[in-house]
C-alpha cells in the first residue's frame, strides 16, 4: 500500500475558479486594464499554470513589468477572498479525505503561488487532514522536484500523486512516483488509472496498490 497520498488542489480538491474570477476581475479593474472581464472557463484554463505563464496568456497586451504587477494584485485580492468564502468542493469529499488519512499522512502539492494553499486550508477547514504541503510559489521549482521535495522531507517511500491535467501526470512519472488521474476535475489524461469522482478514490488506490 502507499504510505503517503499527495493531492493536486485546482480540479483536484476543490474548484475555485468562480471565485478568482471575481477576484482577478476586480485586479484588471484596478489597473484599469483594457480588456474585457475573465469568464470562468478563462480562468479555469489556466488551472495548473505556473503564475509568469499565467500573466503572458491573460494580458498579452501588457509589457511584462505592467502584467507582474497586475497579476501580483489577483493574488492578493484572491488570497483574501478565498480565506473568507472558500471554493467549491466536490461530493463527499470531506468523509473521503477523513477515510484516507485513517490510512495514511495526506500532503498538498501544487504549482500555485505561496499562500494559495494557507488559503484553501482556512477557507474549507479541511487543513486538520494534511500532514504537509508545497508550492512552486515557495519552491521556484517545478512541480516534479516539489513532489521528491516533500516525498523526501515526510520520508515517503511509496508515495502517489493524484492530480487532474496532463501536467500533473508528467511530473509524478518524472518523479518516479504513481500518478492517479482525478477525471472529474478540469484536464484529460488517456491511458492511467482514473476515477470519476472524489469518493471513488479509495477503492481506486486499493486497486494501484
């Protein structure tokens, strides 16, 4: 069995993406950027971006010194907002995360910015099941050594990671550990072992173990 569970956030434990929608659309009012309000199937398309890839694909138009500050306000507004209202979970996922850490330590794994994770913790209540977490906005580094960093700090010897996207898959195998596709989050990813939904997941990695 593995002795360590690590979770993806975006499309993975929760969607926040009406929520950044609201707060980075209050960022681009701000600044008084000339560009038409984010829709929510914009942001959700930057679910697992890096931040600097992030700011090149929203405001295009910008110079980079003009995108930085602009998207350093999003993660300011969002942070707040989220630590206050949260975002969405999926279906039962509170009992489920109870079920697995009767299991085995949980951790957080995620290429969001330094805070984002504080923030979903505080907003959902659900930081009591986690034992650690890690971000590429602490680390600077990719999420495949933010994996083998936390693997390696929580002496991990058989870890899996479950995530949503095609990104996430490529850095658990670069990481040398189990990947378990979450298939109702916001990527596609052919050919691993999938589930449907949160509550599925225990039987799922019954079954990878």
């Amino acid at each position: 069995m593995f002795d360590g569970i690590l979770f993806d956030l975006d499309g993975t434990l929760w969607d926040a993406c009406p929520q950044l929608t609201v707060s980075w659309n209050q960022a681009l009012a701000l600044h008084k950027v000339p560009r038409p309000s984010l829709t929510v199937q914009e942001v959700r398309d930057c679910m697992g971006l890096l931040l600097r890839d992030i700011a090149e694909r929203l405001l295009p138009a910008l110079p980079q010194a003009r995108q930085d500050e602009v998207i350093a306000d999003c993660v300011r507004l969002e942070l707040e907002y989220l630590a206050k209202h949260g975002g969405s979970l999926f279906p039962r996922e509170e009992e489920t995360l109870a079920a697995l850490k009767a299991q085995c330590p949980l951790f957080v794994v995620s290429n969001c910015e330094d805070g984002y994770i504080q923030a979903f913790y505080q907003g959902t209540g659900l930081g009591k099941f986690f034992t650690d977490f890690e971000s590429a906005g602490h680390t600077r580094l990719p999420k495949r050594e933010n994996i083998k960093l936390v693997a390696e700090r929580n002496s991990l010897k058989r870890p899996v990671y479950i995530g949503d996207t095609a990104l996430d898959c490529a850095s658990a195998q670069e990481a040398g550990v189990p990947f378990l596709h979450a298939a109702y989050g916001f990527g596609k990813v052919p050919d691993v072992p999938a589930v449907s939904s949160f509550e599925a997941i225990p039987a799922a990695l019954a079954a990878m173990g």
